[in-house]
C-alpha cells in the first residue's frame, strides 16, 4: 500500500514537473530567454505564440535569447513558431539570439528570412465600398454589351464571307456539328416532348371535360404545341445540350493555344470554329422543332384517346381543323430565333472564354443561362407581336 | 544578309496601362537561331506574341524584311503570317484531329494539291521530327514531348520562312531536350530558316543561339543584344553574367 501511494505521487508530480513546452524566464533586467522542451508534432498541445509574446511584453527585455532543451520531436509547427517570435521581436527593436537552438532549426529560419518579403507584394485586404461594388458591376456589363456586339459584328463578316462563297472550314467538321446538334438529339427531344404533350392534355381535360368538351383538348394540345412548347422545349433543351458543349469545346480550344494557333495560321477561327457551329445549329434546330410538335401532338393524343373517350380519327380530324400552317410556321420562325440565339451564346462564351479550367466552367454555365434568358425573352416579343399582328 | 529578317523598334509592351516592356529594340538577321531570354515574368512569352501577330503594341513597330507588320492591312498581315510557323508550349495540336490531319489543315487551306500529296507530305513532316508511323493518333494519345514534335510538325507544314518556339524545352527530358536542340540546328542548316526561340534552359541557349535580346523584368526594358557566348564573356552587367551563370559566378567584375 504506502510504495503505491509513493508511486501515485511520483506520477502526480511528474505530470506537475513535465516543463510547459515553452515558456519566458528573466535572467537579468535586460534579458529574457525563450525556452522550448519537449514534443512539438503536429498534435502536441502548445499555448498559442500570443501568450507567449504577452508574457516576453511583461519582462519587457531588450534582448531575448531563445534557447532548446531536451527537444523530443519537432516539424514545421516550431519554425513558423518561432519565426512569429522573432518578427515580434524585431519589429519592437528586441535583439534575438537564436545561437541556442539546434543547427537544423537556425538554418531553416535563416532560410525563411533569406529573401527580404517583396514590398508590394502581399495583397492588402481592402474594405470595398458599395459604390465601387455597383460601378464595377455596371462596368463589367458595359464590357459584355460591347462584346456581344463585336461578336454579333464577327459573325456577320464570317456570314458574308461564306455568302461570297470564301470561307474557311471543313465539310466534315460541319457535318459532325450537324450530327452531334440533329440526329444525336432525337431521343431526349422525343421523350420531353412527349410528356409536354401528355402534361398539356391532362391540365386541359381536367377543365373542359367538365363541359363535356374533351374533344378540344386537341385543339388545345395542338395549338399550345405547334405555336409555343414544341419551338420553346426543343431550344431549352438543344441550349443545354449544344449551347454548352459549345461554349466548353471552343473554351478548351481556348485554353490550349488552338485558336491561337489557327489565328497564326491565317485561318480565322470564326470560319473556321465558329461558322459551322451555328449553322449546325440553325439547319437543325427547325428539324427538331418539327419533330417535336409531332410528337407533342402524339403526346395529347395519347392520353385523350385512352382516358377521354375520344377516337383516334376524331382527335385527328379535330386537330387538322385546330392547327393551320400559319401556326407551323410561327412555330419554325421561332425555333430559327431561338437556333440563332443559342449558337451565338455558346459560341461568344467559348470565344471570350479566360485561361483556365474553372474559367471553361463558367463559360459553359454562362452559355447555358444566357441562351435560356435571351429564348424566353425573344418568345415573349414574338407572341406579343403576332398577338397584336393578329396572327 | 543584307537586310534583316525582323527588325523590332522601339516596342513597347502593355496590357492596358501595366507596362510589361518598353523601348526594344533589336534586329533578327537570315539564318539567325535567335534566343528570347530573362527571367520569369519579364516578357518573353508577350513579346513572341507581338512578334507573330496575336498582340498589337502599345507603341514601336515591327518589321518582317522592310514590310511593317502592325501597320500593314489585315490581308497583307494574314500574308505575312503565313511564312511563318510557331511552336507553342503546349504543342497546340488541334484535339479533335490526327497527327495527320493537324499537319493537313493549313497545307489543305493554303495550296491546291491533291489529298493524298497532302497525306505524303505530312508523314513526311511526322518522318522528319521522328513521329513515322504516328499518322493516325490523336494529340492526347501521345506522350507530352512527342505532341511537341509533332507541333513543330504542322508548325514546318507549310515550309516556313521563320519558325517561332515557345519555350520549346519545358517538360522535356534532358535528351529529348537535347535532340529537339540538334533539330532546331539541322532545320536552319539544311532549310535556312530564320529561328526565334524563347527559353531561359542556359544549355540550349548556348548550345543553339547565334544572337538573342536579354529582358529585365525590373527595369522592364531589354539590357542587351548579341550572341549569348559573346555577352558572357564581354557583358559587364551583373544581372546578364548571374543570369548566363545560374547566379555562380561571383558577380565581382567591375560593372
């Protein structure tokens, strides 16, 4: 019993005894020694520098020695501790002697402290005002207008250029484009119109069956489609599909000097990149929409031959009656707008795209929520006008 | 040799108002190997670009023989850039492209012969930068040094006048370095082309360079022309000897 409890004070004291790893001990009325034991690893627990360095302010020394005893183990933690001390120390005019640590941690110190910190160098941390903020975003959308207009102003030469029968690009490039924006687009053009088609005749039946009018909801499924979701849903969908696959194919371009290479060829890269882009586009985009009335069409059908008691024949004739070529052609004139629209987003994007790989992001993102605004807006002026036109 | 193939006056560099270099001015003669050198950040890159056409100058002009790029008409400069042929860092092969087909863009573009001449001359090209057999692999199929070769490839496509190199040492093995280096002398020897590269690899510089510009990214202006060799041996400027000696020699030369 007595030599366990002579062994429980021995531990006890140890731990009172096991020295603070650092600590401020005066030796004299102008000097202080800065003394540092023990394990300093990662995980070690160590009073933070501030304490230390209001500790030295109490002595208030002139001179401060730091010194190593019995130092166990030690990383980066005690450099970067120590050079914090020492910065301390200079900037009040302390004078440091490091002489008593070991020769690994004096020669990495005098490493850290070999190249004088650059002036200028460090970025100041500047408290912004607003009126900076909101001039500098205005700025920043005076400088997207002007490019936008020099694009538009770039595409319109290459445009005239290739009217005059002079322009530069590859057939085969043009016919991938035209692959990748037409035939490659089908299924997911089929399935969306499909259930657009589906949503319309439901969201109509539920009103006019209450009259007992089912059978227009052809002329409903039919008009709503032709005219408006089969041009809209297909741009929506060819703007997340195509737009950005531009904007990220010629961004990457970008990157990796192609274009600058293509410019230094000689061959302008609007030709070349950019012209069968769009074109792809604007051949493609009409195609698909047709497509897409067709089967938004097929759609309607579908739920209101099997849920509304109506024929197939009757749907049909009811739909041929509803849906004249005036309002196929709204339709095609908008899918053409919206082909337009689409090819020039992604391809401005990728054009003005920066140098990096988080910049290839953002220009495809900015292709993508440009292309949806600029449809929405264009389909909204278009139904306005023939409103008014009484078309 | 009378006239020199590229005469640079009274350049300066900037984007926007950030001055990068000012007031160069040097002449690059035929048959040059002509080195672009400095340290990190002064220019080098920026000045390749005014050189083929990619940056317009703030100030100062440049001329291709007595023709003044910059100020010349669009189609005039288009003429221009297409007698010379430019080696990018990365390589720049076209992604989407073969080897062969890289090298087949500007000769289908610029001349009328028939593909399949195209076909030979560009497994010629392949052939000559040690690429035969690699006609039908795409860019990201071959290793970083061999897109390289075949950038020079399509870059020597079209027979140029001037051959322009970024860098054209960066990630490449001390040999592949070596043996870019002893084709770059072979294509002037044999071809006579004008060669401007832009490097700070001190071996190449030595090994290849007949004249060069130094650049100074502090005082942001050009400190001296000349062969690299003659500006160690005669160069008073502690910046210029530390440069061309990695910083080993005691810069104690009275300056």
């Amino acid at each position: 019993m007595p030599w366990r409890q002579c062994l429980r004070g021995i531990a006890v004291s140890a731990v009172d005894a096991a020295p603070a790893p650092i600590g401020v001990k005066p030796i004299d009325d102008s000097t202080a020694a800065i003394q540092v034991t023990g394990d300093w690893s990662h995980g070690a627990a160590i009073k933070p520098a501030e304490q230390v360095l209001a500790e030295l302010d109490a002595t208030s020394p002139s001179r401060v020695l730091l010194q190593a005893h019995e130092l166990a183990g030690w990383d980066s933690r005690l450099p970067a501790y120590l050079l914090k001390i020492i910065d301390y120390c200079q900037a009040r005019q302390i004078e440091v002697d490091a002489s008593g640590l070991p020769e690994g941690i004096q020669a990495l110190l005098k490493l850290a402290r070999a190249v004088p910190e650059r002036t200028g160098a460090r970025r100041a941390t500047q408290k912004k005002s607003m009126l900076a903020d909101i001039g500098k975003t205005v700025l920043n959308g005076l400088k997207d207008v002007r490019g936008l207009i020099a694009f538009i102003g770039e595409t319109m030469l290459a445009f005239m250029s290739l009217i005059r029968g002079k322009a530069r690009f590859r057939a085969v490039d043009l016919l991938l484009c035209i692959q990748d924006a037409g035939p490659a687009a089908l299924a997911i053009v089929t399935l969306i119109s499909l259930l657009v088609g589906l949503i319309l005749a439901f969201v109509g039946a539920v009103q006019l069956a209450m009259f007992g009018a089912q059978i227009y909801i052809a002329d409903l499924v039919g008009l709503g489609t032709v005219r408006e979701m089969g041009a809209l849903m297909t741009a929506v969908i060819m703007s997340g599909r195509t737009g950005a696959a531009y904007a990220a194919q010629l961004g990457t371009m970008n990157v990796n000097s192609e274009i600058d290479a293509l410019k230094t060829m000689g061959i302008s890269p609007m030709e070349f990149l950019v012209l069968p882009r769009m074109l792809a586009l604007i051949l493609m985009l009409p195609l698909l929409c047709l497509y897409a009335d067709l089967m938004g069409i097929l759609g309607g059908a579908l739920v209101t031959v099997s849920a509304f008691d109506v024929s197939l024949i009757q749907y049909y004739n009811e739909t041929q009656k509803a849906v004249d070529l005036t309002d196929f052609s709204i339709g095609i004139f908008k899918s053409l707008v919206f082909a337009l629209l689409i090819a020039t987003a992604g391809c401005m994007r990728g054009m003005q795209c920066g140098r990096s790989a988080s910049a290839v992001g953002d220009a495809a993102t900015a292709a993508v929520v440009n292309s949806i605004v600029y449809i929405v807006v264009a389909d909204s002026l278009i139904t306005l006008l023939c409103n008014r036109l009484g078309i | 040799m009378n006239t020199p193939h590229i005469t640079v006056t009274d350049l300066t560099m900037a984007y926007g108002d950030f001055v990068i270099q000012q007031d160069l001015t040097f002449t690059i003669d035929h048959g040059d190997i002509f080195i672009i050198m400095g340290g990190s950040g002064c220019g080098k890159s920026t000045l390749l670009k005014h050189l083929i056409g990619l940056q317009r100058p703030a100030k100062g002009a440049v001329f291709y023989d007595r023709q003044d790029f910059w100020h010349a008409s669009d189609e005039e400069r288009v003429r221009i850039m297409r007698r010379i042929g430019v080696l990018y860092q990365s390589g720049a092969l076209f992604s989407s492209l073969t080897l062969a087909e890289n090298i087949a863009l500007p000769l289908g573009e610029f001349t009328d012969m028939g593909s399949r001449e195209i076909a030979d001359i560009a497994s010629y090209k392949l052939a000559l930068v040690g690429l035969a057999g690699f006609e039908d692999y795409y860019p990201s199929e071959i290793s970083g040094g061999m897109q390289k070769r075949a950038g020079l490839a399509r870059a020597m496509a079209l027979d140029p006048e001037i051959l322009f190199f970024d860098e054209p040492s960066a990630g490449l093995d001390p040999v592949s370095a070596r043996l870019l280096d002893d084709l770059i002398i072979s294509l002037r020897d044999t071809l006579g082309t004008t060669i401007v590269v832009v490097t700070h690899e001190l071996a190449s510089i030595f090994a290849i360079g007949s004249n060069s510009v130094f650049l100074d990214p502090e005082t942001k202006t050009m400190l001296a022309t000349g062969a690299p060799r003659k500006l160690l041996a005669e160069s008073s400027d502690p910046r210029i000897i530390q440069f061309l000696t990695r910083g080993e020699s005691n810069v104690d030369k009275p300056a």
